[in-house]
C-alpha cells in the first residue's frame, strides 16, 4: 500500500465475500473512485481477501 501523501484521503470500503462475513478495508485516494480503484487491486496482494464479490461505496475516514 503506498505511503499516505498529504492530499490523499483515507477511505473505508467494504469488501462482500462468498466464503466469509463482509470485512472493512482502509485504503487511500484523492475521489471516491481512486480509493475504489486502489481496493480492488490490492484486494488479493496486499489484505489476502482471495473470495471478493462485491465492493462497496467507499467511505470517507
């Protein structure tokens, strides 16, 4: 995950799953479309979530 700059916001997103309950992860973006992008290409390297469905609105923290 990259280092948290000062004009980067940090999002929460809920990650769906088909084997285990819904988990919230923290990510970090300018707009609500960066964090999402950021969840959904870090989902499996970085937070190890191999069974992902869905991905939620993202929240800001």
């Amino acid at each position: 995950m990259r280092a948290l700059r000062s004009h980067q916001i940090q999002w929460s997103v809920t990650i769906t799953r088909k084997y285990h309950p819904p988990r919230k992860i923290r990510v970090f973006g300018r707009t609500p479309a960066e964090a999402l992008l950021g969840a959904v290409s870090s989902v499996r390297e970085v937070w190890g979530i191999w069974d992902a469905k869905s991905f939620g609105v993202p929240e800001r923290k």
